[in-house]
C-alpha cells in the first residue's frame, strides 16, 4: 500500500524509487521539436552574422524554459496534478514561442518576450500559491528566489519587445545575461538567500537521462531537416552525396556525446548530481547551438552542394561542429578539470579551415572537412577507450604496463 503523501508541500520525487523520466515529460519535449526545426531554418533562410543573432537568441531563451521546468520536474514528482497542471501550461506557451521566434526581431517581439515573462513569472505564481496554501514555506521562499531573478529580467524582456531592432538586441542581451547568471549562482536575493545547494544535490541520473534526451531531439532535427530539404531538390549527384553526409554528421555527433559525454553525464549525476545540475545548462546549451546550425548548413548544402562558399554559409558548415566541439570539450572539463588535447587539435584545425574554406572550397567539400573532423574525435575516442581498458585488463591480471 503506497504511503500517504505529506500534509504540507508538493510532493517530492522519491531518490529510492526508479530515475526515468515519465511519459509527460517526454510529451513536454515534444513541443521544443517545433522550436529546434523553425530554428534551423530560420539560421538557412538568413546565413548572416545578424541573422545567426537572431535565430539563436531566443533559442537560448526557449533553453532556459526547458532547463528550469526539468529542473522542477527531476525535485517534485511530475505526477502529482500541479505539476500535471504547471507542464501542461509551459507546453501552451513554448508552441508560442516557437511561432513567434521567427519573427521576434520583427512583429513578433513583444508577444514573444511576454509569453516568455509569463511562462517564467506564472510558473513561479503557482508554486507559491500552492506551497504556501500547504504551508510549506521554505519551498515558497526557493520559488519567489527564482521568481525575483525573473522579475528583474522581465523588464528589459518586455522593454525590448516594444523598441527598435538594435536596442531589442541590447536589452535582450542583457535580459538573457540575467537569467543564466542568476541561475549559475542559485538565483541569490536579499532576505531569502540563495537556493539551497541541497536542492540540487537531489538531482541524479533521471536529470542526465532528461538531457540526454534532449540532445537526441536536437540530433533528430538534423536527420529532419536532411530528409525534407532532399525532398526538394534533384535526387543524385552532390544533392544525394550532400545528404548521405548530413546523415553520417548526424551519426558521428551522436556517437561523440552519447558513448562519451553521455557517460560522463550518467557518472557525474549519481556522484557530483549538484556539479551537473548547475553547469550542465551552459556546456548543453553550446552543443544544441552547434547541432542547430550545423543542420542549417546542411540545408544550404543540400540545396546547393556546388560553387563558392559565402562566410555566412562558411560559419554554419564549420562553425556548428565547431561549437558542438567546445561544448563537448568543456563539458568534460567541468567534471574532471581536464580536456583531451586531440579533441582540441581537431577543434584547432577545423577552425583554422575557416579562411581557405570561405575562398576556395564549395558547401560541399567544406562539410566534408567538418565531417572529418568529427570522424576523427570519434576515432581517437575509441582508441582511447580500448587503451584504458587494456590498462585495467593488465592491472587486474598483473601485467606490467608497457
């Protein structure tokens, strides 16, 4: 017979009992689908630094939404009828903001940055009425420390949905620079504190599976784009070569973050759960933004695989692996204090391709250059793999290394 549920406060997520997510919460992902595709092809319609600025700008602010509401989810249990109620009312509003993203440096931009506000500020109002409806008020007091951190961000959110382009820029800018500072040192507020460390150190190996998860739909959105965008053109030749390639990225991205980073997040969340929870936002969201406009670049490459390479297309096709790559690496370095040097030496020289790529090379040969540059993280990763356990072989028989 399950045990009664306390009197006072939400109820929260059992540590003993199994760490998967639930079927909500994957049906929560599924909206930020729409997100990650209309982002990928608003990066291909505008392949500008400008363009770049305004496709990823408000994709981070869609990622702040996901992180805090899983956050939620990995410390309450997410089947209990608030957070039945709370996720259901996220998912409304995200599907706005993926309509609106597009246009939220144009039209758009204040029903952008108000849904967002209201996502982030009536979170925060249903908490507190029910925690504080149940007398739990050191719950409360958690919830009004992110409510206040989102309160502060509201006002250049919904001031920069009301001005011109650049200043939008500006204080958007800066409305974003609050909420993931705020959320790096626990959303600190005078006369409340910071959230307790505690609370995140609940945090454990259903947090890693939920970015992992995540990372999935992100690699998913390659294979999307590969297959409508093929659907558009020519079949054979480059268009065919283009997306065969598209695919191949999609699958060494794939095996790079879940045979490595993937266990590495799995160990940190059963050993440093508090670690991850805080940094694990920051390193992720770095690889989403690569995976996104690298599947922008393969949109543009499908399309046309032939000809010179314009830098903005240039900063799509090696950039995104680029990115994918500092986040991978710095992701690794968090949790151990260390990076490997060959992920750095790949990450070097496909930089370094840049200039000789925007001048001499096609869409085509430069996501070539991408992709070898993934193949060969991925092969020195096995190598490295079988050499360490060839070392714990010979160690647990004996044998002296070599």
């Amino acid at each position: 017979m399950r045990p009664a549920p306390p009197a006072s406060g939400l109820r929260r997520r059992d540590p003993e009992a199994q760490q998967r997510a639930t079927l909500l919460e994957l049906f929560f992902d599924l909206v930020f689908v729409g997100v990650l595709a209309l982002t990928s092809m608003t990066l291909a319609g505008d392949p500008s630094w400008t363009g770049a600025a305004k496709a990823i700008l408000p994709l981070m602010a869609v990622w702040w939404i996901w992180t805090v509401t899983t956050l939620l989810a990995d410390f309450y249990d997410p089947q209990q009828r608030t957070i039945k109620i709370l996720l259901a009312g996220i998912m409304l509003g995200t599907s706005q903001l993926a309509v609106t993203a597009p246009h939220a440096f144009a039209g758009g931009g204040l029903v952008f940055a108000a849904t967002f506000v209201a996502i982030h500020l009536g979170r925060g109002v249903l908490l507190t009425s029910v925690q504080s409806y149940r007398k739990d008020y050191s719950a409360s007091r958690r919830t009004l420390s992110f409510m206040s951190w989102f309160g502060a961000s509201a006002v250049p959110w919904l001031v920069g949905g009301l001005v011109d382009e650049r200043v939008r820029f500006a204080l958007w800018g800066l409305a974003l620079a609050i909420d993931y500072v705020g959320g790096g040192l626990r959303y600190p507020t005078p006369w409340l504190g910071r959230v307790p460390k505690a609370q995140y150190d609940r945090a454990g190996e259903h947090l890693g599976e939920r970015y992992q998860q995540f990372m999935i739909l992100a690699l998913g959105d390659m294979i999307l784009v590969g297959i409508l965008v093929y659907a558009r053109v020519p079949h054979g030749g480059g268009h065919a070569v283009a997306a065969v390639l598209s695919f191949f990225v999609t699958l060494l991205m794939y095996q790079i973050y879940v045979n490595r980073a993937g266990s590495i997040l799995e160990l940190v969340t059963v050993h440093r759960p508090g670690r991850h929870a805080l940094w694990a936002p920051y390193t992720h969201v770095v690889m989403i933004i690569g995976i996104i406009s690298t599947a922008a670049g393969f949109e543009l490459v499908i399309r046309r695989p032939g000809g010179t390479t314009p830098p903005g297309w240039a900063g799509m096709i090696i950039g995104g692996p680029a990115l994918f790559m500092m986040g991978r690496i710095t992701f690794e370095y968090e949790v151990f204090g260390r990076w490997s040097w060959a992920r750095v030496a790949f990450l070097a020289a496909l930089v370094a391709t840049a200039p000789v790529v925007v001048f001499f090379v096609s869409p085509l040969l430069a996501a070539a250059i991408s992709a070898g540059a993934l193949l060969g993280i991925a092969i020195t990763d096995q190598l490295r793999v079988r050499a360490r356990a060839s070392h714990a072989t010979s160690h647990r028989h004996g044998t002296p290394d070599a």
